[in-house]
C-alpha cells in the first residue's frame, strides 16, 4: 500500500483492495489467538 501510495497518481481502488486484504487477515491472526487461548486454558485446567 505504502509503494501505491508514493506514486505521483496513486489508484484508489488498489489501496481499498490492499486495506480490506490487511483488515481481513488482521482479524483471522485475531480470531487465531482468541482460539489458541481457549485451547491452552481448557488444556490447563483439566
């Protein structure tokens, strides 16, 4: 995004893809680490 951004006419519609594609995995890596701490606490206490 940084690289689309520098450009002298930089193209809207790359940036908007590239921030929904960065949202998105933002939220997945989130959602992966909510999991994985529910994993490890069940784990803990049985």
């Amino acid at each position: 995004m940084l690289f689309e951004q520098r450009k002298p006419h930089p193209d809207g519609e790359v940036i908007s893809l590239l921030m929904k594609r960065f949202v998105g995995s933002a939220g997945l890596t989130g959602a992966m680490q909510v999991t994985t701490l529910v994993i490890m606490t069940r784990l803990a206490t049985v």
